[in-house]
C-alpha cells in the first residue's frame, strides 16, 4: 500500500512515500520559503524519482494542523484535493503528533510545540505506550509557555519538549520545570514526514469534503465578534 | 480528432468559491457558485482570514458538483484554469493549490487566470468578441478601462487613482447605514429618489483615469453639515445624486475612449455591472455611437464566478499560454504584464 504524507504546517516542507513497511522516499527543507509554490513540485519530483504514477496511491495522509493558517490551509487543499480527484482514503493526524514522534524512546512524557507568538504556543502532551504507539494525554491546545509548563510540573515527570521553537521558550519552561525539562537536539527539531505517513497508514479516513484543518485558535475577526455579542447580551440582561 | 475544447474553470480570489466546466470557451455547461456573503455579513466586510477558511470547506464540494453537472470525466478535459490573481492571497491559495493538485493527478495542462481578464471575458460567454474591443470594468475592488486590440491582449488605457467605485459605493453606503455589501442598496434607494443634491465629479481632463475619494467625500460632508444645521437629507435623494456622479463620470469617458480607439464592442465587466442605473445610462449613451456594440453580461457572469474564468483560459491555453506546477497565488498581478 503506497501512501504519501504532506506536512506544510510550518517551515518545514516534509513529504514522503511509503510502501507498507518501507520508506521510499522523503523529501524535507525547512526554510523561510513559500510553501503554495514549492509543495507540488516536490511530490512531482518525489513521485518522479520513486517511479510512482499520482494513479497508483492508495492512500494520502496529512498534517491538519495546528501550525500557520496559511501553511496548514495549503497542505491540507492539496491533500484532500488529490484524494478526492485520485478517489483514494484521507486520513489526517495533529502536526504537533507528528513532530512528538521524534521522541519515541524517550523514558518519560512528549510535549511537541510551535511557537504562537506573544508567549505563546501550540502544544500538546503524548506518550510512547508499552506497544510503542503514540498515545495523546492532553489533547492539542494553545497556552502560555509558562501556563503550560506549570501544568506540566504536577505530572512529576522528566518532559521532553520538541521542536525548532523550544528556542522561544526554553527559558520560561525551564523556570518552572528545572530539570525535569529536557529539549531535543537539533537534528529532531523538525517533524519527518515518513513518521506521518506511518502514523496515518492505519488511522481511519475523514470525510473528504468535509474535511478542515484543525486551527486550534478562532479567526481573530470571529473571536472579536464572539466577544461583543457576548457584551451586548451581558448589558441587556443587566438592564 | 477531438473537436471539443473543454475547460475546467477554478475561482477563490475573494468570497466566492466556483468552479465551471465551459465548452469551445463560450459554452457553459456548469458554472456552481459557492457564496461565503452570508457569513461575512456580521463583519460588514469580507475578513480574509473567514474567507480562506471558507474555501477550504467548499473546494473540493464545488469542483465536484461543476464536473457532475457538465456530466464530463478527467479524460474530456482540455486544460484548468484558475486565477492566479489578483485578490486575497490566502483566498487566492486555495484555488491554485486544488487546481495544481487535479492537474498533476491526471496530467492535465494548467492556466494561471487574471481574475479582470476573466471578468471581461465573461462578455464571450454572450457573444463572439470583436476586436478591437473596450471594457469597463467596475468592481468592488476595480475601475478601470481596458482596451483589447486583439484576442487575449490588454492595454489599461485608464484606472482609479484612489478608490474603486463598488468602495465608494460601499463607503457610502456605510455612511448611510445601509447594510454590506451597499451597492445593491444604493442602487435601489437612488431609483427612489432624485438626484437633487449638488456632487462634485471628478473629470481628471486629458486622461481616463477615475477618482472618487472626492466624491465619497463630499456625501460625507454634505451628512455632516446637514446635521449641524439640523436639516434632514433624504438618502434616497443622496443616494440617486451619488449613483448620478458615478455613472456620470463612468459613462462619458467610457464613450469618449470608444470614440478615440474606435472599438467594435463595449464589454462591460465586473460586480459593479450588476448596477441597474449603470446598465441603463449606459444603454441610453451607447444609441448614440451607431455601430458599436453594448454587451452587458447577465448578474450572474458579472459578479464573481468560474465560467469567466474558464473563458478566458479557453482563449490564454488556445494561444499557448500554460502555467507549471509552481504556480503561485499572485495578489497584485498586473492584467498587461501576465
Ligand atoms: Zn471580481
């Protein structure tokens, strides 16, 4: 069964194919680059240098987010477009489980995150159960760094805490959790997007049409709307 | 040999998701619009960020339902087009990206589209165009005069320097508290009304382009100092001598530039054309230049929609224009440089 994943949730550009067990291919940068113009070029490119016809997919899996709008909007229209039109299963996981995968022999709990601007992050909490899945704890969110890691702190836990961004908030997660914080090195800051394709091989396919990415946060516009109802109706009812 | 030429046509620039099927580039054999206006409404404007989302949800929905109804398979399909610009880019994303991903899927040739050249050719979905041609083009984000001197070529021989008409008539019709979007709303109020109060126009002599920040203007300020008078203004009557300004200015230049380039054919395109005063005047003006011909595309092909879409990119495929996989969602294309 061939399957091929798409990550743009980010800077990082992953897509790989895979046949059953076996990694054919991966194709992965991370650059400060326009997704919408390099993405199908580089399932060109893979598909192409796999000896792999679009038509002989079986399977397409992607990463719903959360991440940037823009990037996670992109690799989800392409994903849900090419298994609609090829008539083949979508199947979508969390980018930030994807990227936890990075932390399979850890002894302890995942915590993968993107940076979300003021303080912020997208983050979640994922552990390796004794059958070596990836199991989710608590579910994708968007919180303050240092909110999360006193969350965090009451698990008495050694964390590990993955992604390029844990640069942002290495201090205020340290602050709180001392040394029971641990960050990846380097070379497993970025998801790889052949741990996609495994995660989603098997997970049970989405509703194509229907299918949306996971924002996590509301469109600013909607949440500001939201709120001035809400006032509106907390006046009336004060009147 | 195939003696049909099928286009599949793909839309997102702003809040309007729409996919077309056209035949020989003026046969519709599907045009499906998905509009997100219901949802903007609250915002009183379309929020770029609700509309990319939007998108998202209805791409593959609407590309379907267009295919279906046309009752044609990947096989029939000669090339798809899509616009590449300009509009909202996140909006602008969407389209591109599905349109590059059906392309790659089955080996289909891609066409990039300019979202005015599409709204011009929307015209060919009426009637063969002749050239040389002129269009007005009049929309919530556009004015301008294009000059076609021969197929698939365009010459802006004049624009808006500051606002475009549909956001005068927009801003105005905040100004008046008329619900979004506002042009249908003046356009209805002003045939209530008369056009009795006294509106500047913006003449710009020697050239083609169009100004209306001083018109939108000057029915600010005729509110404002009304109000400290105390004076009631009736907005019928200031909606009629607004939509009188407008299509004062519109009309004349138009006419003017028909007689300078001597045109066969006057297209007119855009939102905006939807205007019932405008379709009138311009009706009654065009009597008096025998010989050219006033095409007025149906509401339907004026606003936002794929079927212009797809005729357009009937006319760039047919004269070899394709676009490659890198294609990019482009908000600020230039119609004479694409
Ligand atoms: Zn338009």
């Amino acid at each position: 069964m061939k399957v091929l994943a798409i990550d743009t949730s980010n800077f990082t550009l992953g897509i790989a194919l895979i046949d059953g067990n076996q990694v054919i291919g991966e194709y992965i940068t991370n650059l400060k680059k326009n997704h919408s113009v390099r993405v199908m070029p580089a399932i060109d490119t893979l598909l192409k240098d796999c000896d792999t016809l679009p038509k002989e997919l079986d399977k397409i899996v992607v990463a719903k987010g959360p991440g940037s709008y823009t990037g996670v909007r992109i690799g989800v229209t392409i994903a849900k477009t090419l298994a609609w039109t090829l008539n083949i299963p979508l199947a979508a996981i969390s980018s930030l489980e994807a990227l936890a995968a990075n932390g399979r022999y850890f002894n302890g709990l995942i915590s993968p995150l993107f940076d979300a601007r003021r303080g912020q992050v997208y983050t979640g909490l994922y552990e390796y159960d004794e059958n070596e899945q990836l199991k989710e704890i608590v579910a994708d969110c968007n919180i303050l760094s240092s909110e999360w890691a006193t969350r965090l702190k009451e698990w008495k836990r050694p964390i590990l805490f993955i992604g390029q961004d844990i640069e942002i908030h290495r201090e205020a997660l340290s602050e709180v959790l001392g040394e029971l914080a641990v960050f990846v090195p380097y070379s497993l800051y970025n998801p790889k997007p052949s741990e996609l394709a495994f995660l989603g091989k098997n997970k049970e396919e989405e509703d194509i049409h229907l299918f949306v990415p996971n924002y996590v946060r509301m469109a600013e516009a909607e949440a500001k709307w939201l709120e001035q109802q809400e006032n509106q109706k907390n006046d009336e009812s004060e009147r | 040999m195939k003696q049909e030429q099928i286009i599949l046509g793909i839309e997102t620039s702003c809040d309007e998701t729409a996919a077309a099927v056209i035949k020989n580039g003026t046969d519709i054999l599907s045009n499906v619009v998905a509009s997100q206006i219901e949802s903007h409404k609250r915002f009183g404007g379309v929020v770029p960020e609700i509309a990319s989302r939007h998108h998202v949800e209805q791409i593959t929905l609407v590309i379907e339902e267009a295919l279906q109804q046309a009752n044609i398979t990947y096989e029939d399909i000669d090339a798809i087009a899509v616009t590449e610009g300009p509009g909202l880019v996140g909006a602008l994303l969407i389209g591109v990206n599905a349109a590059k991903a059906i392309a790659f899927a089955h080996g289909i040739p891609l066409v990039g589209v300019h979202h005015i050249a599409g709204h011009i050719y929307a015209n060919r979905l009426i009637r063969e165009i002749q050239y040389p041609a002129l269009s007005l083009v009049v929309s919530g984000g556009h004015t301008e005069l294009v000059l076609l001197k021969e197929s698939g070529s365009f010459q802006v021989i004049g624009e808006t320097r500051d606002d475009a008409a549909g956001e005068a008539y927009d801003k105005v019709a905040r100004t008046l508290n008329l619900p979004y979007p506002g042009g249908p709303h003046i356009d209805r109020l002003a045939h209530e009304g008369t056009p009795s109060i006294k509106l500047p126009r913006a003449w710009l002599e020697g050239s083609y382009d169009f100004s209306f920040s001083g018109l939108k203007s000057a029915v600010i300020n005729t509110l404002h100092n009304a109000e400290q008078r105390g004076e009631e203004i009736k907005p019928e009557n200031l909606a009629a001598s607004f939509q009188q300004s407008v299509i004062e200015v519109l009309v004349t230049k138009t006419i003017s530039a028909v007689k300078e380039y001597d045109v066969k054919q006057l297209l007119l395109a855009g939102g905006v054309a939807a205007n019932k005063g405008l379709r009138a005047a311009l009706t009654e003006a065009f009597k008096e230049v025998p010989g050219v011909e006033l095409i007025i595309p149906p509401l339907s092909l004026c606003t936002d929609n794929a079927a212009m879409i797809g005729a357009a990119g009937s006319i760039l495929f047919e004269k070899g224009k394709q676009s490659n996989l890198a294609l990019n969602g482009n908000p600020g294309l230039d119609i004479e440089a694409f």
